[in-house]
C-alpha cells in the first residue's frame, strides 16, 4: 500500500475533511514501541472521527469506547489505495508508532 506524509500544516485541515466522510467502520489501534513492540490498543471499535489540535499539539484518534490521544506528534502518515484511507501512522515524540487501521476503506473526500 502507497504512503503519504502527511505535512504538519494540513494536519487540521486533511482530518477535518476525512471526519466528515466518515461512515460506519472499525478501527484498530496499536502502539508499537521499540521496548514493547507492537500492542494492541482496541479491536473493531466503531470510529467516530479523528482530529488535531494545533494549541495542544495532539491527534486523537475518537471511537464510541476509546480516545486515543497523542501528545507532540512528530510526523503523520496514511496509506491511501486509489481513493481510499486505509490506515494512519503517527510517530509521537518519543518513536512510538501509533497504527490506525479501518476495517472498511474510507472513501476519501476531494480536495
């Protein structure tokens, strides 16, 4: 699957538009961190949306049980396939890598 980064000033923007495209889906989150690999987070969650907050310098990730929030977030990627979001990498300030990945590909909106 393709990757793109994700610029830090569009962040607002690009999760913004995706949020609003939103329909029903899961999600599964996991934070893979050098000193305990890869651990789950949640499993089949429904997804409410995902935002950044530029004063608070944080992404979350919003689901109907959870929010995954992460603090300084130091790059964020999304594999994209034709026009459809797959899955979210963020990288926080620490290296961990926070792996968002929908059940059902998010049609992306147009910019």
């Amino acid at each position: 699957m393709p990757t793109r980064r994700i610029e830090k000033n569009h962040w607002q923007t690009y999760f913004d538009r995706v949020s609003r495209q939103l329909t029903t889906s899961n999600i599964d989150v996991e934070v893979d961190a050098p000193e305990l690999g890869a651990q789950p987070e949640a499993r089949h969650l429904p997804v409410i949306g995902f935002s950044y907050d530029p004063r608070d310098d944080a992404f979350s990730i919003v689901s109907e049980d959870l929010e995954h929030r992460i603090s300084r977030p130091q790059e964020i990627s999304v594999r994209e396939v034709a026009d459809d979001l797959r899955a979210i990498e963020v990288v926080d300030f620490e290296g961990h890598r926070h792996i968002a990945k929908l059940s059902k590909a998010l049609k992306l909106p147009s910019e």
